[in-house]
C-alpha cells in the first residue's frame, strides 16, 4: 500500500537563513519509522548528523558514511560513532561494512543521486536486515522543470519502488510539502543553498531571470518517498 500525504510549511523570515527545512522534516520521519531501538546503525549520506541528533534511544555503535569532507567534520562525534569519509556506492566499502552486523540501514534524502540505483538497493539488503529509507523523487521542483521544458533528475517514485520490491518487502509513503516564500527571487535562492538540486545548474543567467519571472507558483514543491522495508533473503 502506498500512502500519500500532504503538509505546507512557510518559509518566514525567521527561519530565512535555513536552506534545509523539508531535509530536516524528511529525517524526522525517518527515525519516526524505526521501530524496536536498534542498537547498531549504519547511515548513508549521513550529512552534518541529522539522523544522528534525532536517536532517542541507547545505541551501541553508529556508523556514519558521507563522501563529503566538509559534511564529515560536520557529523557529531562520540567514542560510539565511526565517521567515514567515503563513497556508499563504492565496492570495497561495501565488502568492509558487510563484516559489520547493523541492525539497520538508515539513509535520508541522499540516495536519489544514486548512479546505479539497483545496485545499491542490493547492496543494503545485504547488509542489514531492516532499513528505513527516504528518497527526493521528481515531483520535486514539478513546476519549474515543467516551466523550463528540463527534464529532472531525480527518480520516479514507481520507479524507485520497482527497483526496491526485487530485494525488500516494504511499506512506502509518498510525502509531499510545499514550501511557501514572500517572492521569487527567495525561492530560487533557497534552490540554490538547500542542495535539493543536486548542485546541477542546468539554466544560465537569462533562462534563470525568465524562469523566476514566469514561475507561477508562491511556494516550492517537494516529493520524497519513505520506505521502511525489510529484506526478502534475510542474513543468519
Ligand atoms: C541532502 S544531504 C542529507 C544529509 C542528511 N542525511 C540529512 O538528512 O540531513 C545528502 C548527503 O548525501 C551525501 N551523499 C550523496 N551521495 C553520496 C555518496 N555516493 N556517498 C556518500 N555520501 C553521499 C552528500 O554529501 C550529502 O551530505
């Protein structure tokens, strides 16, 4: 069953300085999803610690992958957490992280830059039992690609749930929010800083000015797909 849900948010002038505010609500309902406190975790794309600061419960050990530096220093630090500064998708990082035993796979708004999806879906069966995901899909800035005729980046959310389905069985929610803003140019700044965008600027400097010109809308969408999901061949 594929539940959907709606939420909006405004983005006032106390909060302007904060680019990551869907992010943030995003990883709350990770860790909202995670049941039976697991002790020993493993977080890909771990960021500055979001999935981190919101653990509630006695852990063991928590493992913490990010491939940026500036993000890694980022992470908080304790005898508890390893920090590795590497890329999830690479095969030697997997072999290692395979000998560990994790309770559970955790990853928020990070694995929609995937280069092979499917591949890491298979992997994170392999290596945790359990895993709560969640994914920014191309409902994500819907207008604006619509406005500018690009095609998004991002994945489909039926897309993603296929490639998920040949190695989990899972429940999947698609979220959306709308983020509302006083004028334009804010929207577009807040693009640019959230990250959302995966840094890929499409547009030069006149398409940008016409697009923020013609954007129709007084608020930013966003569409993420959370899976919490259990994997079909289990480990011993
Ligand atoms: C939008 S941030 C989310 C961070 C955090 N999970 C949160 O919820 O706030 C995505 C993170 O994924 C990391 N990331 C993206 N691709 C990665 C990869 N292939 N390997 C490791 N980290 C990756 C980025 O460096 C970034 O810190």
């Amino acid at each position: 069953m594929i539940l959907s849900y709606e939420k909006e948010f405004s983005k006032n002038a106390s909060s302007y300085n904060e680019y990551n505010i869907i992010q943030k609500e995003v990883a709350r309902n990770v860790v909202s999803l995670v049941e039976n406190a697991p002790k020993r975790i493993l977080d890909l794309g771990c960021g500055s610690g979001e999935i981190y600061k919101l653990i509630n419960w006695n852990i063991e050990e928590f493992t913490a992958v990010d491939i940026s530096y500036e993000m890694c220093k980022l992470h908080p630090k304790n005898p508890n957490i390893s920090v590795i500064n590497e890329n999830y998708e690479d095969d030697n990082l997997f072999e290692r992280l395979k000998q560990e035993n994790f309770d559970i796979v955790l990853s928020s708004s990070s694995l929609q830059w995937c280069s092979n999806l499917d591949k890491m879906a298979k992997k994170i069966s392999k290596l945790s039992n359990n895993c709560v995901l969640s994914l920014f899909c191309d409902g994500t800035f819907k207008t604006i690609y619509q406005t500018s005729k690009l095609k998004s980046f991002l994945p489909n959310y039926k897309e993603v749930i296929k490639i998920f389905e040949k190695y989990f069985e899972m429940e999947c929610d698609i979220r959306r929010y709308k983020l509302y803003f006083e004028d334009n140019i804010s929207k577009f700044r807040y693009i640019k800083k959230s990250g959302v965008s995966g840094g890929k600027r499409r547009l030069n400097y006149k398409e940008t000015k016409e697009l923020i010109k013609s954007y129709p809308l007084d608020y930013l969408e966003f569409e993420v797909l959370l899976l919490r999901a259990k994997s079909l061949e289990p480990r011993a």
